[in-house]
C-alpha cells in the first residue's frame, strides 16, 4: 500500500509546452496492391470520393511517431480493426493525372474535412461515436493507369519492357507512345512533354525545374504483387545547345570496391577448384 505525503507543483517557467502531434501515415504494401485493383477493375477514371478506413495504435515504442496505418483491407469500412488499435475513418481522392493531383484545391479539401469533424461536435455525433474526431484525407495520384498502357504499348510492339517512351494526359487517360513518334506525339511545342524511362535505380532523387517532365518508371514484384508506385516524377530544364557533329564529353566507368578509379577483382579459385 502507498500513500501520498503530498504534491508538488512545478515553476511555471518550468513546466512542460502541451504540443499537436501529426499522425504519420503508415501506408503497407498490400494497400497499394489492393488499390492498384481497384482502380484497375472497379474504380477505372472514377475520380469521386471513396470511403476508406485506417486505425492507429498507442503501444509504440518511446520516440516513435504516431503512426495512422492503412493496409489491405483500409477499402473495407467494415472489415475488423485490429486488436488493442483504435479506427479512424478517411475520404481517399484519386485523380487519374498528374495535373489533376497537383492542381487540386487542398486547402478546400482539407477545410472541407474539418468542416465534418466540426459539424459532428455540434450534433452530437461524435459523442455518440468518437471515431468521427480523427477523419482524415489521402490524396493520390492513378499511376496504376500508366502501368496498364505500358503494358498494353509492350505487348503491341512484342517486347517485354521499354527502354523509354513517351507519356501525356488527355480527357481523364493516359496516352502512351514510342520514342520515334516523338514529333506526332507532342505537335504543340508548348505542351508538357513527358519523357518515360525505365529506371533501374531504387534512389527517391527528384529535380524541380521546368520544360521536360520525367518519370523514372520502375516496375518490381514482391510476394506476388506487382507495384509501380515507387516510381519517380520530376522536371528538368534543357538548356538550348547549337547541335554539333563532335561528341559531347562521356562519364561513367564504375568505381572499384575502394570507391576508386580502377579495375575490380573477381576471385574465381573457388569456381576453378578441380575438388
């Protein structure tokens, strides 16, 4: 048994600033897979708003974020939250292009959220059901429909990948084409002109200037679920250069394991061994 002797109250100068802490968006894999067949099946250029729900969780370690997870199963209001987590339902805006995600009104949607949270305080509804307090927004952008034209762009020109190909946006759809078509494919010289290669690098780099947009495409497989989404977009700038017959300056031979100049050495006595 304990017993109180007393309390002791701090300085004011010394006590501790109450502060908000953000949710950090916690976004598993099987999310992507399972909207990448939404949008592929079901959602297609259905840009309206879907309900979509995630949960949180007040067990992490000290020094963790405050984490809003969404899986798999975040399409499914319905489906049971886990064990000793916390729902929070969320509104998920999908835009099928890139100019649709960057010139969407965010301060509206956002306010439009708080205006939901705001109304359920003064009916009564979030006493009722606390969930409505943590709404929360997930705007993205439909690379699932580059991936599908891509696919179907391959499988015209019978090849299984492309080392680069051109990209635009038209009426809610993505258009794909050939490198060659490049003149047929952007007549308008003012036009974003969007570049696609397929990238082998797994860095997140991006560059933003102003003339050619470029979507470093990168296409991978995991535990059977095929995901584009770590793909990269970005804009460069050309500068005007005079077209000359001399060979620009070349780079690129790869360092050694020293991070150096130089060969590297490959050991092949184990290989060679006749034992």
């Amino acid at each position: 048994m304990a017993q109180a002797t007393g309390r002791h109250s701090l300085p004011e100068t010394e006590l501790p600033k109450l502060q908000f802490v953000p949710f950090s968006s916690a976004l598993d894999a099987g999310f992507w897979h399972e909207l990448t067949q939404k949008k592929l099946n079901e959602y297609k250029l259905d840009e309206t708003p879907k309900t979509i729900k995630g949960y949180y969780y007040n067990g992490d370690p000290a020094g963790m974020p405050a984490r809003l997870t969404l899986e798999f199963s975040a399409f499914d209001v319905n489906a049971p939250t886990p064990a000793h987590c916390c729902p929070a339902v969320g509104t998920l805006y999908n835009t099928n292009t890139l100019e649709a995600f960057k010139s969407c009104d965010k301060k509206f949607l956002l306010e439009q959220a708080a205006n939901e949270i705001w109304d359920s305080i003064k009916s009564g509804e979030a006493i009722e059901n606390p969930v409505l307090l943590n709404r929360f927004l997930l705007l993205t952008f439909a690379i699932q429909s580059l991936q599908s034209a891509y696919d179907e762009l391959c499988q015209k020109e019978g090849h299984t990948a492309l080392p680069c190909f051109l990209v635009k946006y038209h009426d809610d759809s993505v258009l794909v084409s050939l490198l060659k078509n490049w003149n047929d494919f952007f007549p308008d010289p003012k036009q974003t002109m969007t570049l696609a290669v397929y990238d082998p690098c797994n860095f997140a780099q991006g560059i933003h200037l102003h003339t050619v947009e470029v979507i470093c495409f990168r296409d991978r497989t995991m535990q059977g679920a095929r995901d584009i989404s770590h793909s990269t977009i970005f804009e460069i700038e050309l500068p005007q250069v005079t077209l000359s017959l001399d060979c620009p300056k070349a780079v690129g031979w790869e360092k050694n394991q020293k991070g150096s100049m130089g060969p590297r050495m490959v050991n092949l006595s184990e290989c060679m061994d006749p034992k």
